[in-house]
C-alpha cells in the first residue's frame, strides 16, 4: 500500500539555520503530496502542497518540490525562526482512489535564539 | 470561516465511563475524519465519513468505540466503555477535494 517515509528527528537548529527534511513516498500512480505543521497544542495546518510531478509548493519561506523520479518531497527553508518550532508531517493522498491522508511519523524541531 | 469545531476541549473521565467527542466540520465540505493521536502510535486514522456515510472505519480499534455522522455539520465519536490507554488527543478532520483541515483537537485523560 501507500506510505510515506520522513526525517523523525527530533532536530535542533540555531535561529537563520537552514533547514531540510526529508520525506519518500511509495504509491502508483501521482499521488498528492502535503506537508502539515502542528505547533504545540495545536491541530495540523496545512502547510504546503503540490499535486503532480515537478510542481513547488510553497508558504511561509518553505519550499518543497514534488520529484517523481526519486519519489520526494523534500521540505526546505532558508533560513529558520524560533516560531517554526513545531511538529511537521508529510503526507500523500492516492490519485483518485482513496479520500484518505497517509501521514509519516512526523518530525519535531526546535528552533533556538 | 470558523474553521473545524471540536468539543470538549480537554476530558478528563474515569475508567469505565462513556466519553462522546463532538466535531462540526466546514461548512460545504463533504469528507469528515477522526485521527487519533498519541506519542507512541502517532497520528492514526480511525475513521472517515463521505456525504455523511461511514467509507472506512478499519482504524476503529475495537468495538467500544463508534463514530456517527448524523448530518453534514455534525459528527460524533464515542468510546463506551473507556479505558486508560484511550488516553490521547483526538482530532477531527474536513474536506471538500484534496485539502484537509483539521480541528484544535480534544485532549482525553482517561484515569
């Protein structure tokens, strides 16, 4: 079935620092790919997606692009702040099959002054 | 747009007792969902609703728990009885299309 591979951390980066988590996927087909961020105790938020091959999706200075052919959808951002601390989880929803999100495990980072 | 509405907030119950989580999605979407979440399992989906009509309940861990959706603004998760290790944060979900949007999510304690 469909799942979703990413960077579990936790991870710890300075204020400015560049950050990168990875996330894989495997589905048939061109899946929609998501990336969701949960700040603490709050609900998921979608953050950034991108729905077919060589599409960016792009919010708040986070990039991720959608590879088909190395299944990824790495999420980048140039330069951190305290407030992206938080939870982020990549997702995939299946190409007209399933309403369902298939979530990785999520990745916790902090973020220092 | 007031975005997903969960109710209660926080639970706190004792073993044995029912607990009833409540959940108006968007107003206009279709596709409702329950996650549950805990620090051991993550994010797990229990069960999801299509115009109203259960499509997949195969994460429902066990009979004690039960999901209805009576209309398109209202949906209901119910453990009965409930245990210790229900104890976990449990989010709603909505969507019309690709995009979900979730709610703030109920926190239970179940002692």
């Amino acid at each position: 079935g469909d799942s979703v591979t990413q960077m579990e951390g936790p991870v710890t980066l300075s204020e400015e620092a560049f950050l990168t988590i990875n996330c894989t996927y495997t589905a048939t087909g061109y899946p929609s790919l998501f990336w969701y961020v949960q700040y603490p105790g709050e609900g998921l938020q979608l953050l950034l997606k991108a729905t077919k091959a060589d599409d960016k999706g792009s919010n708040k200075g986070f990039e991720a692009t959608y590879r088909k052919e190395t299944t990824s959808f790495h999420l980048e951002k140039g330069s951190v702040q305290v407030s992206d601390s938080a939870v982020y989880f990549c997702a995939l929803k299946s190409q007209g099959g399933s309403e369902k999100l298939v979530f990785g495990k999520g990745m916790k980072l902090t973020v220092n002054p | 747009d007031a975005g997903v509405i969960q109710s209660p907030r926080h639970e706190v119950t004792e073993m044995g007792q029912e607990v009833t989580l409540r959940c108006k999605p968007i107003s206009g979407h279709n596709s409702l969902f329950w996650y549950r979440q805990t620090m051991m399992r993550g994010l797990e989906l229990l069960i999801y609703f299509n115009n109203n009509v259960p499509i997949d309940d195969s994460g429902m861990p066990e009979d004690r728990f039960s999901a209805k959706m009576p209309n398109a603004s209202f949906s209901t998760l119910k453990i009965q009885p409930s245990e210790p290790r229900d104890s976990a944060v449990y989010f709603c979900a909505s969507s019309r299309g690709r995009d979900e949007y979730f709610g703030p999510g109920t926190r239970l304690t179940v002692l």
